[in-house]
C-alpha cells in the first residue's frame, strides 16, 4: 500500500517546482500579513505523481485545515498556517535555492514577514478571546 500524500510533501513540491525548477516565486505582501501563491492543482498533480481527483481531496483537507486558501480564478495561496511550513523549508531545506532566486536580504526578510504573520494571528486571536470574554460579560 502506497502512504497518502502528506500536507507538507504538498508545501516541500510547490517550493521545489517554483523555487528549483522556475526560479521564481509569487508572493503578495499586505500591511498585516504575506501570502505564498502555489502552483496550479494539475501541475502539484503531475508533479506528485498523483491523480488529479486525489490531489483535489488533498487540497480540500488542506483548504478545511485552513493550511491553504483559494480565490475563484485566483488560483491557491497559503495561509498564516501554512506560511509556517512555507518559512521553515525556505529557511532550511531549499534556503540556497531560495537565496540564488530571491537574494539574501530578501529571502530573509520574506522568512521573518512569513513566520511573524503567525505571531500576528495567534495575537489577533488572543485579543478577540478576550474581546468576546468582555462583551460577554
């Protein structure tokens, strides 16, 4: 029996196939967070050896696990959950790769803006608990 495709083997191809082999990768910066763009569901397919309607549950367990977001016609991005796993294989795993196409000072801003994005939201969630807590009482 062949192991099911994991969360972060989805992550560690989408680095591999923009930063190793398109030498590039799409990212949108905003004032409160950073987003990673993924390659599309049939390239991550191909390229994971795996069918397309396979590829596409894993996608959905990803997006429920709100690992991963998607916009209609705006393709896959990860979320602040998985800016995580984004910032931790671009900061070891593929950190020379990232470097030849980003450049040093860039890849490690981009990794600090990756992993803060988390301690953003784990602030944000704090003060909404305690918000609902106040309103609540």
């Amino acid at each position: 029996m062949i192991d099911p495709i994991t969360a972060e083997q989805i992550f560690d191809a989408a680095i591999r196939i923009q930063v190793c082999q398109e030498k590039s990768l799409e990212i949108d910066f905003f004032p409160d967070r950073v987003r990673v763009r993924l390659p599309p569901k049939r390239v991550l397919a191909q390229y994971c050896s795996v069918p397309m309607s396979k590829m596409t549950a894993i996608l959905s367990e990803m997006e429920q696990n709100q690992l991963i977001g998607t916009e209609q016609r705006g393709g896959m991005w990860a979320t602040l959950l998985g800016n995580r796993i984004i910032a931790d294989y671009l900061a070891g795993k593929y950190r020379k790769e990232a470097e030849a196409v980003l450049g040093p000072v860039v890849l490690e801003t981009l990794i600090k803006r990756l992993s803060d994005s988390l301690v953003l939201m784990d602030k944000d969630e704090k003060e909404n608990s305690s918000l609902c807590q106040r309103h609540m009482e």
